[in-house]
C-alpha cells in the first residue's frame, strides 16, 4: 500500500529552489555559529550565499575535526568544542556506530528533537511506512543512529514501533509472527540472515509470515538487484525500500520510494546536500550517471552543527524526475570513498567487486561476502586479492567451483582486478544485526 506524501509542499517544490533557499540558509548558519569560539576559528562568517559554488572556499569539516572537537571537553560542554548549545537545553544524544574508529557523540535540543522526527518520519513515510503498518525495528542499540532516531522516526510517520532487536532470535522470531509485523527495517544482510533463523525457529517458512516490505539500511546493497531480489524472496515480500542516513549528520536522509530506481533525499529543509568530485573537490550536477561524494551541512541543528560534513560516501544520481511525485533526485550509494582498494594501479569498490560475482554467482552463494585485508591499513594489493564468499546452505564446495571461476574472470574482465575466490560453508561469516563490514581483518 502506497501512503501519502509526507508534506505535498516540500516533497513536490522544485529540487533548484530547495537548493536555492538553503544557500540563503547557509549564511545563516555561519552567523550563529561565529558566537562559538571553535567555529569562529575555522569558518567565514557576515557573508552572503548565492550560488553553489560561493560554498566552495568555505572549509570542510572531516570526521577527524568532529574526534578531535570531542576530545576537547569540559564539565559545561561535554560534547566538546563544536557544542553549540548549553547542557540543559539538550534532550538526547546519540553516537556514531564506531565501525571506522572512536564513537562520535552528538546532541539534540527539544527544538533539534522534533526537527529530526519530522524528517526521519518523512523517510519512512517514502521507504513506505504509514498508519496501520506493523513495523519491526532489529537494530539491538538505542544510543546508536539506528536506534532511537530509527524509533522516533516510525511512530512520527504514523506505523507501529515493535522494537524487537536486542532480544534473542527466538524471541525476535516469536515477536514477527505474533505481532503480524509487515515491514522490517533492518540491514541487508541481517534481512536475509534473520529469515533463515525465523524459518528455523518457527518451523513455518518465513514468506508465510506477513512481511511484505523490508527496509534495507546501515549499509549498501539493498540496491544491487541479486542481494534485493534475495530479500524479497527470504520474506515473501513484494517491496524493498533502500534507506540511508549519518550519525554525524542525520540518522535517515534517503529513502526509496515505491518506484524503486534509488533513494531520495528526505532531508531538505535541515540539510543541505553537495555533490562533489572527491579528487578535484568540484561541484557535480544531480544528473542521472553522475558519480561523486556527498557533503553535508546541518542547516538548523543547534546542538550539535556540522558544515560541509565529507561523508565519503559515493553517489550515483539514478534520477531527478520521478514519477511518484517527489522533486529531489535520487541515488543509489555505490561505495565508500575509505573502502577503496587499489590492485596494480587500478582504483576498485569492495561493493562493486561483490555486484559482478553475485550477478554470476548468486545461485550458489548466500549473498554475504567479504575481502581479507593483512592490515587495517592495507589499501594496495599487488597479488590477487583475497575474497571469501558464504556458499548457500546445502552447496558444496566442489558443486561451487565451476560458477565461481567463472565469476572471478567476470570479476577481470568488467574491474580489471583479479581476486583469489574462497568459498566458505553456510554461516561461517558472521552476521550483525547493525553494519556489516565489506573488509575485515583476521
Ligand atoms: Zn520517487
């Protein structure tokens, strides 16, 4: 069931006029921000934004200037020197998931609190929650983007919150069916994995239970056609909306609407969204084929601001017109800019890699893979690069290994990387129920 748009005036407002009143946001942004010290330092301020590129010599702020902020505190500024309001004014604060290093802590005003809800709500609205849906919340962390904000989110665009994550899997499982859920939010990787272990504990097939969307997030992938196609069989589910967002910025920025052809941005009114060319650090259009990173600007935080925030993430413009209805473009996120791996000279996505075996390979693979790394450091390889990929529960090896040739050449030819492919049994790659990792360390 498609609900309605979430706010007809903004979903529907031209995407250049959007843009065009948040540069006139952006100054003022800058002014209220030079009454901190820290901010002083580093940004310009009393100026006026009329174009994008006016943005350009405005610095940008990377996540080691949040870390080193943070380790600046005080008993009256505990969030450290980017805290931007007093302690009694703030209501919550949430962290970053600290996969990459040290957790990031960022605070919400009342005022911060009830502007987030209302955009969060609004991507759930587009990824398609709406009054009368059953909504499963998997993620086991509250403090974390993906789990209060997550929360907050489904009640403000009018679902059931069932927060089943951080109990046991019998009683997650035992929850799906008793409660009638019909949308899961969740991970990629978790959806299917959580299928299998509720088929299990049940004893009835997952598809018999009543999900029929899954909300993909917390990682890429739900874009790429075999692991989307993976969940929608692992739950008999007939939608999957793909759903993105940053601690550090906004837990829910994108989301997929019933068109499916990428996630839109959700965000507009409090954020600010510029794509750039991460080597020549250029502005690039929202045309649909243009790569480039996202970088964003939290336009009316007050607690805890960020401006021209590099999240590293790559884009892929997939549309600017769709036909539901909603004027801002739409993407699917294809790597991070930190993933990137380099064999003999050649730049390479450890997610790019995972779409061309799947597209050779997924008939007997479980869908979770991931690259053996010698050091959390190593970028570069010289000889094949290590891939450990799960096999589907009930194939073996030896049944494997044709398919999976075949995949590493395909692998050659469409990335010219070449990759050593070592099949692993059913379940040996462990799961999580927040971030699954494409790189690992043994
Ligand atoms: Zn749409």
């Amino acid at each position: 069931m498609t609900h309605p748009l979430w706010n007809p005036g903004l979903d529907t407002r031209p995407w250049a006029l959007t843009q065009q009143l948040q540069l006139a946001e952006f100054g003022r942004l800058l002014d209220r921000l030079a009454a901190n010290e820290a901010w002083a330092a580093r940004l310009p301020a009393g100026r006026t934004y009329a174009h994008l590129d006016d943005l350009l010599d405005v610095p940008f702020t990377l996540k080691e200037d949040l870390r080193a902020a943070q380790a600046d505190i005080t008993p009256a500024r505990p969030l450290g020197a980017f805290q931007n309001a007093p302690t009694r004014d703030l209501v919550q604060v949430t962290s970053s998931s600290g996969t990459t290093g040290a957790q990031t802590f960022f605070g919400l005003t009342r005022t911060d609190w009830g502007r987030w809800k209302d955009r969060i709500g609004n991507a759930y609205r587009t990824a398609g929650v709406g009054p009368g849906d059953v909504v499963a919340l998997t993620t086991g962390m509250a403090i974390v983007a993906g789990g209060l904000p997550y929360a907050d989110g489904i009640r403000e665009a009018g679902g059931v919150l069932a927060w089943i994550g951080g109990q046991t899997t019998p009683r997650m499982a035992f929850g799906m069916q008793r409660l009638a859920v019909n949308v899961l939010v969740s991970t990629a990787s978790f959806a299917t994995h959580f299928a299998d272990r509720t088929t299990d504990e049940l004893g009835v097939p997952a598809p018999s239970l009543s999900v029929r969307t899954v909300i993909a997030g917390g990682e890429p992938g739900a874009g790429v056609p075999h692991i989307r196609q993976g969940m929608l069989d692992a739950w008999g589910a007939t939608r999957v909306s793909e759903f993105m967002g940053l601690a550090d910025v906004l837990p829910a920025m994108w989301a997929e609407c019933e068109v499916g052809n990428g996630m839109h941005f959700t965000a507009a009114p409090d954020v600010l969204v510029e794509l750039i060319d991460p080597d020549t650090l250029a502005h690039v259009p929202w045309e649909p084929g243009a790569t480039g990173e996202a970088v964003y600007t939290t336009l009316s935080r007050e607690a805890s601001a960020v401006v021209r925030f590099r999240s590293r993430d790559q884009l892929l413009v997939t549309g600017v017109s769709c036909p539901c209805g909603r004027t801002a473009p739409t993407m699917r996120c294809v790597g991070r800019t930190d993933d990137m791996l380099i064999y003999k000279a050649m730049n390479v996505y450890p997610s790019a890699i995972r779409e061309v075996v799947l597209d050779v390979a997924s008939p007997v693979l479980s869908g979770t893979m991931r690259i053996r790394k010698s050091s959390a450091a190593q970028v570069r390889f010289d000889d094949d690069i290590p891939l450990e990929v799960e096999l589907r529960d009930g194939v073996t090896a030896a049944e494997a290994s044709a398919v999976l040739r075949e995949a590493a050449e395909s692998v050659r030819e469409k990335l010219r990387v070449r990759v050593a492919v070592e099949p692993v049994g059913f379940g040996v790659i462990p799961v999580s129920d927040y971030k699954n990792a494409l790189v690992y360390v043994p």
